[in-house]
C-alpha cells in the first residue's frame, strides 16, 4: 500500500517541475516525456500519478490557483466593508494575473488561440472564487450593509461578480482592449453592481 505523505511529496516535486517546463514550452508542445526528465522521474513513475499531460496541467493550474486563495482569506475580513473587500479580492486577482502573465507567457499565448481544456479548469477554479465572494456578500448582509438576499441571489450576484471581473481581466491581459488603471475600472463595476443593494 502506498505512503499518502511520499505520494503528496512525489507529486508535488512532478508539479515543480511541470512548472518549469510549462513556462519554457507553453502547453502545446509541453509533454509527458519533458516532464518525467525535468523531475528526475521515470515515465513510469510519472504515469502512476498522472495518466496524461492534461491531468498533470491540471493539478499545475489547481497549484498555481492556492497563493491567490490563500491570500484572499488572510486579507478578507466580515470587519471590512463590502467595497474594501471586492476591492481586495479584484486587486489580488489583478497582482496574481499580472505574475501569471510575466512567467507563463507561452501558455498565455496558447491561451490566446483557445483551448477548450484549459477552459474547463478554469471553471472549476472559478467555484473557489465564487465562494470567497459568496462570503463577502453574506458579511456584508450580517452587517447591515446590503439588503438581505436568499441564497439563490446570492450565488448569482457572487457569479456575476467573478464573471466580470474575470472577463475584464482578458479585455485589459489577453485581448489588451483597453489600458489604464484596471483595479479603478473594476472597482466602479463592483460599486455599480452592488449599489442599488445598499441599505440606506
């Protein structure tokens, strides 16, 4: 029977490498072999883990997602108002991106012409998000800041937010739409969508 511990610590050091190799071949023309040689595994060890590049690009993209969540729950608090934390929330997303651009730029590109898989984790991901400002609306109800909402809107809302926060990123990083002070746009949309929510 295997180790739990030396098998979270075999596949940690996979994802280190993958990390390398994803950042100097992008995703396309990243693959298993270039993995298992970057780790210092064999192709055995490597497919024991993970049955394909996807799955490991997969844990990659889980890995990389941690610091901005982990960061957002340190920061966000049910003490700060809803605008401080929606602000907190975009501007980490906006640091994490901007680090994301500056080390992955290969797999941005690949990003750029489209892949339905990367796509699909980036859904998955996008739940952790959801959470997290679930959380900020539901404080800010506790506090008498905003409406009361059933749990029906307040997924909704916590979606909507996340959806444009996320979309206003690719405009600003990836399709480069618009220039400026990203965090100042995203934060007039935040105050515009919670608004009329406000108790007065």
């Amino acid at each position: 029977m295997s180790n739990p511990s030396k098998d979270e610590f075999v596949k940690n050091q996979i994802i280190e490498a993958a990390k390398t190799v994803f950042k100097t071949y992008g995703y396309n023309k990243a693959n298993m072999g270039l993995i298992a040689e970057a780790s210092g595994k064999g192709r055995s060890t490597l497919y024991y883990y993970y049955k394909n590049k996807e799955d490991v690009f997969k844990a990659f993209m889980f890995d990389f997602h941690k610091p901005l969540i982990t960061n957002c729950e340190l920061k966000l608090s049910d003490k700060n108002t809803i605008d401080k934390n929606l602000s907190i929330y975009a501007k980490e997303n906006i640091i994490h991106l901007e680090n994301a651009l500056e080390t992955y730029k290969i797999i941005l590109n690949d990003l750029k012409q489209g892949e339905d898989f990367i796509s699909s984790i980036a859904v998955k991901l996008r739940e952790q998000d959801i959470d997290i400002i679930k959380d900020c609306l539901t404080w800010a109800i506790q506090n008498k800041e905003i409406e009361t909402l059933d749990k029906e809107h307040i997924n909704f809302l916590a979606t909507v937010i996340v959806n444009t926060i996320d979309n206003t990123k690719k405009e600003f990083f990836i399709y480069e739409t618009f220039k400026g002070d990203i965090l100042t746009k995203i934060n007039w949309i935040n105050n515009l969508l919670i608004k009329s929510l406000k108790t007065k």
